[in-house]
C-alpha cells in the first residue's frame, strides 16, 4: 500500500542571525496511512510541533522531503495544502479583532470557498458557539478558541488533519465534543499531538515517539 504521506530523512534548525541552529529534527522518517489517527509524542522540545509544520508546509524542512501519494511534495504544493486543515492550537491561528464569523468566513475562502455568515454560524453552532458568533476572538476563552480551532477544522475539502495541542484548555464538554467529531469522520487522515495521554489513547491508532528530534 502507498502511504498517504512520507518523511524522507526530514531535517530542520531554527535558523538564528543568518546561522542555524542546532537542528530541532534530526532524520525523521516515516510514514502515514489513509484513514489512520497517528499520535505523536515526547517529551517538551523534541521537534513535535515543529514536525505538524513541516506536515503542514508552514515550514520548509531544512533537508529531507515529503512524499505525498508517492510523489515528493515540490516548494508551493497548492493542491496538498488545499486538502489540509491544520490547527496549532489556542491561543494563536486566528485574527484578533475579527469575530468569530468573520475569522471563519476568511479561512474559508483561503481553502478556495468563502462561506456565507449563515455556513459560517451553523459551524459554530457544531462546536457550541452560537452564543459567540459575532463576538472578537480577542474577548475568547481559551476552551472558546480551541473550539474555533474544532470549527475551522470542519472547514471542507480537508483529507487530512494536523492538529497541535487541541486539549489545552478545554473542559469535559469541549473534550467529548472534539473526541465526537474525531470519531464522526472515520476516513479521514489525522496527526495529533497531545500531552493528554489518556485522550491519545482514546483516539489514535498508532503512535510516533520523538526523543530530541529523532524517532525512537
């Protein structure tokens, strides 16, 4: 079976006045399945979130390549990132002085189609913020802006999701919502990562450790 995504030796340091540092990833390589929630985890500082962004193409691996169906990803990979949602989880992802409606209906045209107020309001409601619609993201919570975070990820085509720390700040309600959504979409492909062992152990279907940058 072709994987869905491949890491091919990916390395990457911070670059730091001109230089770079030392490398955060160190040779990663693996691969990802269609339909599977992959777990990643380690300990604080060993490259996970930065892996999310070289999944995501917010970063650019300083060597190494991603394969997408077999074929490796080039530098502006429009039709992969079209097929993406990723979250990076509360507090950042959204513009401050927007309301919620507004933020929604923005990343949504940038996944190519602007939904109206009202798609954008029945979004919210899936993820218990109608009473929040039309207040700025500066004013949320942060259980309120992981839950923004939930609805952006609903934001269609995405085949696959990359999702950073989505546990941070919700509470039991916000919990068994993201767990439902999760098992709501069975086909679709998730990354998740999370200090929340027992929510891993719910949700994923296999687990990629990190130790300083590598895969142990």
């Amino acid at each position: 079976m072709t994987p869905l995504l491949e890491m091919s030796d990916l390395w990457y340091a911070y670059p730091h006045a001109g230089r770079h540092r030392d490398p955060v990833l160190r040779g990663v390589q693996g691969c990802l399945y269609e339909g599977e929630t992959l777990a990643v985890v380690g300990r604080n500082g060993s490259g996970k979130s930065t892996l999310l962004k070289i999944l995501a193409t917010v970063l650019r691996p300083t060597s190494g390549h991603l394969l997408h169906r077999g074929r490796r990803l080039g530098p502006a990979p429009a039709r992969y990132r079209a097929g993406v949602g990723y979250s990076a989880g509360a507090p950042q992802g959204f513009y401050p002085r927007l309301t919620a409606v507004e933020n929604i209906r923005f990343f949504s045209g940038m996944k190519g189609r602007m939904h109206s107020a009202q798609e954008a309001r029945h979004l919210l409601a899936r993820v218990g913020l109608s009473d929040s619609a039309d207040t700025t993201y500066a004013t949320f919570s942060l259980g309120m802006r992981q839950r923004l975070h939930l609805a952006r990820l609903l934001l269609e085509p995405s085949q696959l999701w990359i999702i950073d720390e989505p546990t941070n700040g919700l509470d039991g309600d916000g919990l068994r919502l993201l767990e439902a959504l999760l098992a709501e979409t069975p086909g679709k492909t998730k990354v998740v990562v999370s200090h929340d062992e027992d929510f891993l152990a719910r949700v994923a279907t296999r687990t990629l450790v990190l130790d300083r940058g590598r895969v142990t």
